[in-house]
C-alpha cells in the first residue's frame, strides 16, 4: 500500500491529468491513496516565529495521516539522494521485511518541522535542485511507477 500525504492541491490541469496517469498505472501493482491538506497561509515577510507556527501547524495535519505501522518517506531537500535502482531496491526491501504501507510526504513551502523529520524512516531528495510542490507530486508519482517496473523487471526503466 503506497500513501502519498500532500500540502498544497494540484491546480493545474496538466499535473492533475499526469499524476491521474501514473496513479492509474501504480494500480496494477499496489493500492495508492493521495491525501491533499489545505497549506497554511504564509503572511509577506513572515517572521521566523510566524513560520514556525506554520511549520508546525502544517506537521500536526500530517502526523495526523500517518499511523504508527507506516514506513515513512520524507521528501526533504537535505535527504538521501537515490538511484531509481536505489529507489526500487528501498522500496522492495521494505516490502518484504513486513512494511508494506509505505507512506511518502510532500510538505509545504516551508519544508517540515521537527517532529515530522524526527518520525521520517527515510529523509529522501530528488535533487538539490528546488522544485514546486505541485509538480514534485507528479515527479514522485512517476518514480513510483517505475520502481514497480524495475522491481517486476518489466520494460519501461531505460
């Protein structure tokens, strides 16, 4: 069972109709369910106490999510930087040591407060590179999908 928690809706109609695609074509290999939580309202030039009153707003809405048998993927700029390999090979493993609800976390603009990095089983990047949370929701999707194909040896992974 894959979860993916969200801050943030997608607006956008081309990453609705992409994540709808992958989701799709995850099903034929494990359910998945994708939680949107409304973002919290960042004022101009935030304070760092008003930011982190935000953060921590935003982490109780997901620790909220997540039950305590869930393997715990924090998408985190400053994470673990994996291979799609490396990715298929976490996740596989996780499934078969008896982790089988595996639960990815896409958090707001501000990134993630303490007690959330504090839970995470696994701080993953993409990149160093920034990306918007909407289309990183597309991108996690897509990787995914994949890491089922690698996993399956099935075509698709070049």
């Amino acid at each position: 069972m894959i979860k993916i928690i969200c801050v943030g809706k997608l607006k956008e109609k081309y990453l609705v109709d992409g994540v709808k695609e992958y989701v799709k074509r995850i099903g034929g290999y494990s359910k998945i369910n994708i939680i949107e939580l409304n973002d919290e309202k960042i004022p101009d030039k935030a304070s760092a106490l008003e930011e982190k009153v935000i953060k921590e707003k935003e982490g109780k809405k997901i620790l909220d999510k997540i039950a305590a048998d869930e393997y715990l993927i924090l998408l985190d700029v400053s994470g673990k930087l994996l291979s799609s390999e490396e990715m298929a090979s976490h996740m596989e493993q996780c499934f078969v040591s008896g982790k089988s609800k595996i639960t990815f976390v896409i958090g707001g603009s501000l990134g993630h407060e303490q007690e959330i990095l504090s839970r995470a089983n696994l701080r993953l990047s993409f990149s160093k590179m920034t990306f918007p949370h909407q289309l990183m929701r597309l991108i996690l999707v897509e990787q995914i999908y994949r890491s089922f194909k690698i996993m399956k040896n099935e075509t698709y992974h070049k």
